[in-house]
C-alpha cells in the first residue's frame, strides 16, 4: 500500500493541489459508494470504463 500512496502524493504534487482539496471529493465519493477506501470506488469505476 505504501506504494500506491506515494504514487498519489506524487501526481497530487504534479497537478499542484494540495491534499485537502482532494480529500473532500474523495470522501464524498467514499460515502455516497458505501466504500472505505478508494480501491473499493476503483473497482466498479473500472468495470463501468470510467477510468483510463
């Protein structure tokens, strides 16, 4: 896991936004998917072709 979470801190540097501005997105999404993390969301994310 720790290198998925370097890999994110590493594209949140990249886009020049600060962890807080994506942590609320990313809660809403959380709690409206009934997921507690975000390999949850990914998984039916990935199913429905919404990512790249």
């Amino acid at each position: 896991m720790r290198a998925v979470d370097q890999q994110g801190r590493e594209d949140v540097a990249r886009r020049a936004c600060c962890t807080g501005t994506v942590k609320a997105p990313i809660s809403s999404i959380l709690t409206r998917t009934n997921c507690t993390n975000q390999v949850q969301a990914a998984v039916p994310a990935q199913e429905a072709a919404l990512l790249d």
